[in-house]
C-alpha cells in the first residue's frame, strides 16, 4: 500500500525545462502559446470550446466497440464508451507509444493523472459526462526505446520485438521476455496477465490493449489504437492538404521561431509531416524536385501527385502523422478536453495552436501531468537518520553530500572563521602595502590569493577526512539518491510499476496524482 509521503512545489525540484515550468505559472510572455491557463477554473470555457467542434462521435464509438471485442472491458469501460455517443461526454486524454510492460513508471502516471482529472470534473459539472482515455500510439517505430524496460533495477529486453509499426509487432517472441521478469518479479498476478495476453493477442498493439485495460478497467480508463483506417478516413483531408501543401511549416513558422530564440523548439515541422506505413516500415515522405515525385526514404515507392492523391482517398491508413500532426488528429477524433503529458510532451504541444487555429479545431488545455517518486521504509529510516528529506536529494548528490559533511564536521575541522580572519589580515597589509608603494597593491594582492588558496586546499583535505570518517552517513544518502534517481535518472523515468502493482496501487495513484496541484509527488510503499 503506498501512501503520500512528501509533496514537492515543482519548482523546488530543478526537474521542469523553462519553457513549462513559464508555462505552469502562466508566465504573460508565454499565454499566446496556449488557449487556456493551466488551472482547473478553465475547464468551463473549454468545454464550451469544444461543443462546438464537429466530432464524428458515431465512428468512434464504432471504432472501440469493435477493438474491444474479445477484450473483458468492465461495465464501467462499457458505459463510458457508448457514452461517447452524447454530445454531453467529452475526454480527457494521456498518450504513448506502447512500450515492453508499459515502460517507466511515468506512463502509468501520467493515465492515473488523467483519471483523475477526469474524476474532479465530474464532481465540478455533474450534468456532463467525462471519459479518460489512453491513445495508444501505435505507429510509432523506436525500436530501442520501445522495446526494453528496468525492473527492480534490472534490464529486461524484448529481443526481435519487429521492425515498423510498433503495433504491428507480434507478441510470438514476447515470452522471453515475460521469462526474464519471473527471476526479478515474485508478481504471479502480473505474470499471469501478460502470460495471457501474449497468447491471446498477436499484435502488440492489441496486446497493450488489453493490458492497459487490465490495469485501469476498474477506472473506466478506454484505451484507443489510432491505427485504424475508419479513423484515418476523417482525417484524410488534413493528410492531403499537408503532403501537397507543406502547411505545417508554413503555419508553425512564428511559434518555432519564437521558441527557438526564447527556449529550445522540441519538434521543428519538416517540409511533409506524415511517414508512410508499408510492410515491416514507416518511412518518411519527401518530395523530390527533380522527378516531381513523392518519394518514400528508404524505400523504392513512389507517388505522382496524382496517385498519391488517390493513395491517400483510398489508404488513409497508410499514411501516419509525426509528432506535429499527432496531436492534431487526436483532437479530430476525440471530443476532448485536455492533454495530459509529461515537459517533453508539453514542450512540442506548444508550438501548434496555429496549426489548430489552421484548420478549425479547439486547441485543448495542456495539462502538466503528476510526477513522482517510491519510496520504502527502509529509505524512510536513512531519511530519518540523516535528519534530510527527499526534496534535499534533487540536485548534484556530491555538493548535497559535501554540505552534509560540513555541517556536520568534527568541532574544529570548519576553517570558515580562520578563511574570514585570514581576509580580514591580508586586507589590512594590502592597505598598508598601497600606502607605502601604489606599485605593491598587486604583489600584495597575489600573497591574499595564494594564502587564501592554501588554506582552501587545506579545507579541502580536511573535507575528504571528514568523508573518510563519515564513511556510513555518505554511503547512505548515496544510497537513498540512488533509489530517487536510479543510475542518475529521476525514477519514473527509468523503473517499471510491476514491483509496486496491486489494484490498491492503482487506486492510490488515481487518488494522489492531482495535476492541478503542481508538486512532485513522494510516496511511501508499506
């Protein structure tokens, strides 16, 4: 069972980039970059925003019913999407890519967090109804960050997981990596869903699915593959307008610049925004100038305009949007309210309202998902012990140790009062020394800094003795940094959920991942 142990303000932690730790203070310089303030207050001109949209509720509803054939959704997953049907439902969406287990534990966060939010509207505006969903990004083709992932510290790796379309990966080469989880995971429960799943699921993209549906059914969370041609169809114009057009770098030109000069643009639009997907690859579309073709890289495929016209009219599914259209297409099929992502997801929302703006479509609120860190009793007791607390760990862990030992130095060993008294002397000779000759400030200048100096590489020798002696209070908060920030990275980022997985887990972080209180999160794992 895990229980709030610390709360953090986000900016106490270091772990925001400027661009969203300005635009989780509303920073003015910044408000054009959104359409609504990140404060739960908003909610009520969003929802008014987006009635109005014209959302093919009807395609959707008939696109996840059949998805979820052959998957046990509980009544409550059951409900929310055929509730999709009323103009008065509306969604609150987290997004990934599917991942080896669901990857670090910020995926997991990040779809309690949108539960959450959905929970507290529904308190906020009863006459509507709200839905989380998780959209599964199963187009996309990172091998190397998809297919591995740390549990309890260990690297487990999918070997020939595939190639292309994550989601179209077959699960048939999974069970070896389900094996390797067994020697560092005493979970049957867990072992006992992706068993399952990978006998009954081919597809990777059907398979997280189900699995993501497992972890959060109770929630009422509905999970959606994009990957889908009905959906694609709807969004078939927009594929058009970009291939032949270019029109995202053309609209997306102001907000990258402004980022490029002011902060750091996360995703710059190239000349043709879509990747191509074929057999066992997703490859990018470039227009070529001399051949007056679109060309697939890496591949022999290409297009005239007119056939790749009629490409796109008749396999919509087969042309999938970058990062600078994802987000537009979500919002095509959803009737949704708010984006909840991580800075790195933030980051490249930010520069797109005008594509938004382009086509007539609501640009949602951002919302900076929950962030956290596990902790268990024994790390409690070091905490304890060397009178710290978690939020004294973010940072460089050798200056917090050097403080510490200062701090608590042996009577005697600080030269602090000795380095002052020092200053005090050689500024009275620098006087003396000035009066007599003007010409000997500087030679008594250089004595100042070479007795300064001597006594700090004293001071310094003395610290590594202090260390030496307190060999165990080092060695431990070495050791809770290591458990915050495994291998130099914050924990979610690079831990698995399965060592913490129980239903009471998932009901805790559905509880406690408030967004909208803007603070990092410690929990305690009893």
């Amino acid at each position: 069972m895990i229980s709030l142990f610390q709360e953090i303000e986000f900016g106490k932690t270091g772990i925001l980039p400027f661009l969203i730790s300005d635009y989780v203070s509303q920073k003015d310089s910044i408000t054009f970059l959104s359409k609504y303030p990140f404060d739960f207050s908003s909610f009520k001109n969003v929802i008014a925003d987006k009635a109005k949209d014209n959302t093919d509720r009807a395609v959707l509803v008939e696109v996840l019913q059949s998805q979820y054939a052959g998957i046990l959704a509980s009544d409550s997953v059951s409900k929310n999407i055929e509730s999709l049907l009323s103009a008065n439902t509306f969604t609150v969406v987290a997004a990934h890519q599917p991942c080896l287990f669901m990857g670090p534990l910020y995926n997991i966060y990040k779809i309690a967090c949108a539960i959450n939010v959905s929970n507290q509207l529904k308190q906020q505006f009863p006459n509507q109804h709200f839905v989380p969903v998780f959209w599964m990004g199963t187009e996309d083709h990172d091998v190397e960050e998809l297919n591995h992932t740390f549990v309890n510290g260990k690297r487990i790796a999918w070997k020939d997981a595939g190639s292309g379309a994550s989601g179209r990966w077959n699960t048939a080469s999974m069970q070896a990596a389900i094996e390797e989880l067994k020697t560092v995971s005493s979970d049957s429960e867990i072992v006992s869903i992706l068993e399952e799943g990978a006998k009954k699921y081919k597809t990777f993209g059907r398979f997280t699915q189900y699995f993501v549906n497992e972890i959060f059914k109770e929630h009422g969370l509905v999970v959606l593959d994009a990957d889908d041609s009905r959906l694609k169809k709807k969004f078939s114009g927009v594929i058009k307008e970009e291939v032949l057009n270019s029109r995202a770098l053309e609209v997306s030109k102001g907000n990258v610049e402004f980022l490029e000069t002011n902060y750091k643009a996360q995703a710059k639009p190239r000349e043709i925004n879509f990747f191509y997907l074929g057999e066992n690859y997703r490859e990018r579309i470039i227009f070529n100038s001399t051949s007056q073709k679109f060309e697939v890289n890496n591949t022999s495929v290409s297009f005239s305009r007119e056939e790749i016209v009629s490409e796109i009219e008749i396999h919509p599914e087969r042309f999938s949007p970058n990062v600078i259209y994802r987000p537009l297409y979500q919002e095509m099929i959803l009737p949704n309210l708010a984006f909840v992502g991580g800075a790195g997801e933030l980051s490249y929302w930010l520069e797109l309202k005008p594509l938004f703006d382009y086509y007539k479509v609501n640009y949602p609120m951002q919302v900076m998902r929950g962030s956290a860190a596990i902790i268990n009793g024994s790390v409690v007791k070091k905490l304890e012990k060397l009178n710290l607390k978690p939020e004294d760990f973010f940072g460089d862990v050798e200056q917090l140790i050097n403080r510490y030992v200062q701090q608590n130095m042996s009577e005697g060993s600080n030269l602090e009062a000795e380095k002052k008294k020092l200053e005090e002397l050689y500024d009275s000779i620098l006087i003396k020394a000035e009066a007599t000759d003007i010409t000997l400030k500087q030679s008594a200048s250089g004595e100042k800094q070479k007795a300064i100096s001597a006594l700090e590489n004293l001071e310094a020798k003395m610290l590594k003795a202090e260390k030496r002696k307190q060999e165990t209070a080092v060695s431990q908060i070495r050791s809770v940094h290591a458990s915050l920030f495994p291998e130099g990275n914050l924990q979610e980022r690079r831990e698995n959920f399965i060592p913490y997985y129980n239903k009471e887990f998932i009901a805790a972080l559905v509880q406690q991942l408030d967004a909208f209180g803007k603070s990092f999160k410690v929990f305690l794992n009893e």
